[in-house]
C-alpha cells in the first residue's frame, strides 16, 4: 500500500442529489406564475418529482454515459442487407423514455401544457442535452400535422403518448411514436427554397416519391420525418415513415453520421432518398414553408428553453462551487469581486429562463394577442438568449478554476453544447432578418411586443428610457438590415427587463435594469456596479432548498 502524502480538503462536493426544481426559484415561480389554480398542484407535485430525479446521481449518471458512448452507425448487418440503423447506448434509451414519460411531446392537448411541458424540458436539458433534440422535434411536428386533419388523426395520438417505444415497426403497430425533420441540403442550408429533392406523385392520393439528400437529419431512429421536397407545385411538406406499413423499411440510406462539436449523445445523419422512397404529403403542393414553419417556431421557442437550461446548469455549479470553496481567508462566495462575477451570471439565467416561460404561456393562452406576441417574440428571444449562453458557460467554468476544465465536472460537456441553440433552426442573421419580416409585414406582432413591455413602463426609468430609445431606433428605417441585429438584441433586453421589474425579486429587477439597460456595466461578467445588492441575488440561484 503506498503510503497517504496528503489530506484532500476544500473541494466542493458534487452537486448531486438535489430537487432540480424547487432549488430553480425563477423557475418554480414562473410556473406558479402562468398557470391557471386548477392546474397549478398537480403540476407543481408532477415537476417536484421530476426535479428530484433529475438531480439525482442516477440520471446525472445517465447523461455523463450517454455522452461518453456517443452512437454508432450500422448500415448493413451480418449478411450484407441494407439496414441504416443507429445504435445507442442504453442511457440514451432510458433518458428519453423518461422524457417521453414526464410529458415532453405531449403539451398541445392539456390545459397549461406549454408551461409545464417547457418547465420539465428545462430540467431535463440541465441532465442530458442531446436527447432533448427528438423530444422536441416530435412536439414540434403536431402543428404541421394539423396541416392534413385526417394525417393528425392518426399521428398526433402517437406522436403525444407517454409510452417510449425504441424499436423501428410500423407507426400504427406501436403505442407510442417520435418524429424528426429533414430541411437543410448541401447546397442551400437555410435557404430552403434552393433545395434540389424531387418529389414525384404516385397514382394514390398524397402519396410520392422522393429522390435527393438532406445534410442534417438528427434523431434518425425517428419513426418519421417531416422533409420538404420540390413538388410539380413548387417546395411541400411531406411526412416520411422509417417503416411502411406492410413492415418493410422505407429507403432513408442513412451515409453517415456528423462528428460534432458537442450534442454528441444524440445521432445527425446525412441521408439519401434513392426514387423510391416513400412519403404522404403534408398540406398542399408549394405551401411547404407555410405548413411546417409552425414546426420551426416551436424548436425554436425549444432552443430558447435548452440554452436557459444550460445557463442555469452552469450558474448552479458555480455558486455551488463557491459555496464550499475557500480561499484568502474565507469562501469564495462571500468575496466582493467573485460575488460580483456570480451575480452577474445569476441576472443573464434569470432572465433568459422567465422570459421563455412567459413565450411557452403565450402557446398556452393561444388568443390572436399572444400569438402575435410569440410571432415576434421568439425569434427575438432566439437571436439573443442562444448567443448569451457560451460567453455564460464559459464564465461559469472559469469560476471552478482548473477544476471545471476537467471533464468530471461536467462543465466541458455544457460548453461544447452551448453554440448548438444559436445554430439550430437558423442562426443569428436568420433570426434577425425574420424579425424584420415580421416588422414590415405584421403590424399586428410589434403592438403585442410593445403592449408587452408597456406593462411594466414607470416602474424603472431605466427601463422607460431604454422603451423610448427602442421606439426611435424602430422609426428609423435607414439600413435596417444592416443593423438588425442591434435592433433586435435591443428588443431582447428591453423584453427581458421589462418581465423582470414585473416579477423578480427588486434586486434582481434593479441589476438587471442597471447593467442591461442603463448602460452600468463592462464588457465582461462580473462588471455590474458595487452598490447593488448582490449578495441577495446570489443567494436567489443557489441550488439549495
């Protein structure tokens, strides 16, 4: 036995074994906050549960081999048949069944089922992220599916069971279904329009051939996909199942699988349609952006969730860090210049997690007003919660030192992930030019945003000032384009900090309107000014009861 050279003293323990939830103040009361009485026990009892298993070392466990054992392509098996399966470890199988079990594909037919649906994604994004990709996709599909009343009959139904149901057989042998998305090509990325894939009529009503590629298809174990293909009538939706339902596999060559920077738990493939592949459309010929662009928007508003969720990961591991930690004479936490650094950090994951909240009640109050209101307000939420979420992991790493650059603390694993939202569903620059489209040619959209923000006008005059310089930059249309990501990043805060005087905690609701929005701040965390109070607002993202 080598002999003991030191005592191991002043590391943190791990933070494991903790109700994910109740320890997310912002996000508890966010819940409480937008759902009606009647539904808000049940719910409440439901998200307690899971948090509790969310933060335990079990799943914690699950989500770290998840991503150690990333999946594995098999394209034929022993005898030489063409097989285009995606093997995964068996974390990921019990990670979504879990997800599937909790509800997460399931929020468009029960009562303040957005709220609760967005709540119970955020915690299990703070676990695994990766798995959140074909949660969300298949919750995405049902507006598009509405589409076809008589394609939602049979899908929707599935698509929203609680049952997880891994194995590839036909959709209406199964109890439970997940569904991903192919849009994208070689050629033309986001600019959908460009893309090349035919598809060919059959004699049976709705009912085509497809012949191309798509260049991201993730999740493709999925039992189907939503694909847009160039129609005699111009770019259309279809739906495209794995399996027929005679029980043989529809042609979906499966070429490889991307090597990613992170989100390695979860398969994207490049895949081929080879003339003979099956696929019933969705809505009418040339109406294919129309009809799943209801898809786009609620991946979207799932990108804005799954980046408040890494944020708030990445913010609990380094308060908790703090907590315990001690060096000069006392722990880091209670340090001036560390508290600052926290807080400043606390302030970016509050609001992002209180404003996606509020946009998944939109969803819920489904009245033309808070339609208009998501119509702007996610793209906007999009642009600029996905691009704070690196510059906040990394941060937030940097506050466990050399600790949280090792792989064990799980920092690594969330930096990586963190571009990801901003590059899903369109980037940046797509986001913004789409929340000018919606300017020019939505009116409608920027009263709801406007009466939004003008709910909280005269309670900060920062604030106030901020909504008045908004509106001047919004009457200025001289170079729009080139500015729109000003513009719209403005928005966001003024968005932001006006949910927040509303409904933190002053402090919260004073720093944030200080460095956001009155300009009091650096170019670096841990820059807001000396006499808030931020020890409180540290203390409010704890995650401890």
């Amino acid at each position: 036995m080598t002999p003991g050279t030191h005592t191991v003293t002043n590391q943190a323990p791990p933070l494991v074994g903790y109700d994910m939830f109740a320890t997310d103040r912002a996000l508890a009361e966010a819940v409480e906050r937008h759902l009606p009485p009647e539904t808000y026990a049940e719910a409440h009892e439901e998200l307690t549960a899971f948090g509790v298993s969310a933060g335990s070392a079990q799943a914690l466990e699950w989500g770290t081999l998840a991503n150690a054992c990333p999946p594995r392509l098999r394209t034929h098996d022993r005898y030489g048949n063409r097989i285009d399966e995606v093997e995964f470890h068996p974390s990921w199988h019990r990670l979504l069944g879990r997800g599937v079990g909790m509800g997460l594909t399931d929020a468009w037919g029960r009562q303040g089922g957005h709220v609760r649906r967005a709540a119970a994604f955020l915690l299990a994004s703070q676990v695994e992220a990766g798995h959140g990709c074909p949660l969300s996709m298949t919750h995405a599909a049902v507006p598009a599916l509405r589409a076809d009343p008589e394609l939602a009959a049979v899908w929707e139904p599935l698509a929203s069971s609680r049952v997880y149901e891994p194995e590839l057989r036909p959709p209406l042998e199964k109890t439970g279904v997940l569904l991903g998305m192919g849009m994208t090509e070689k050629q033309g990325g986001s600019d959908v329009r460009a893309n090349t894939t035919r598809a060919e009529p059959l004699a049976e009503d709705g009912a085509y051939v497809l012949t191309g590629h798509k260049w991201f298809c993730s999740a493709p174990m999925s039992d189907g996909f939503l694909v847009l293909a160039q129609a005699p009538g111009g770019l259309t939706c279809f739906l495209l199942p794995r399996v027929l339902p005679d029980g043989t596999r529809n042609a979906f060559a499966i070429q490889r699988l991307k090597d990613k920077l992170g989100n390695r738990s979860n398969a994207s493939a490049e895949v081929e349609f080879d003339g003979t592949t099956w696929a019933r459309r969705v809505g009418e010929e040339g109406r294919g952006v129309r009809t799943i662009i209801g898809m786009v928007a609620a991946t979207r508003l799932d990108c804005v969730l799954g980046s408040a969720a890494l944020m708030r990961q990445a913010v609990a591991q380094a308060v908790h860090h703090a907590s315990y930690r001690g060096a000069f004479g006392g722990l880091l936490v209670d340090k001036p210049l560390m508290r600052n650094v926290l807080a400043d950090l606390a302030l970016e994951s509050e609001a992002a997690t209180v404003l996606g909240l509020r946009l998944a009640a939109a969803y819920d109050a489904d009245t033309d007003e808070e339609r208009a209101l998501a119509r702007i307000a996610v793209p906007v939420a999009k642009y600029w919660v996905t691009k704070r979420c690196t510059p906040v992991v990394a941060e937030a790493l940097e506050c466990l030192g050399g600790n949280g650059y090792v792989e064990e603390s799980g920092l690594p694993r969330l930096l990586r992930e963190s571009p990801l939202n901003s590059v899903w569903e369109g980037a940046g620059n797509v986001q913004a030019l789409d929340v000018l489209r919606v300017l020019q040619r939505e009116p409608a959209a920027l009263n709801a945003f406007l009466r939004e923000v003008g709910r909280a006008r005269g309670a900060d005059h920062r604030l106030d000032r901020a909504i008045r310089d908004l509106l001047t930059e919004l009457a200025d249309l001289e170079g729009i384009e080139a500015r729109a990501r000003r513009l719209v990043e403005r928005m966001a805060r003024v968005l932001q900090g006006a949910l927040l005087v509303r409904w933190a905690p002053p402090e919260v609701a004073d720093a944030f309107c200080a460095s956001r929005l009155g300009g009091d701040w650096g170019a670096s965390f841990g820059t807001l000014p000396h006499t808030l109070d931020l020890a409180a607002v540290v203390e409010r993202a704890r995650p401890a009861p």
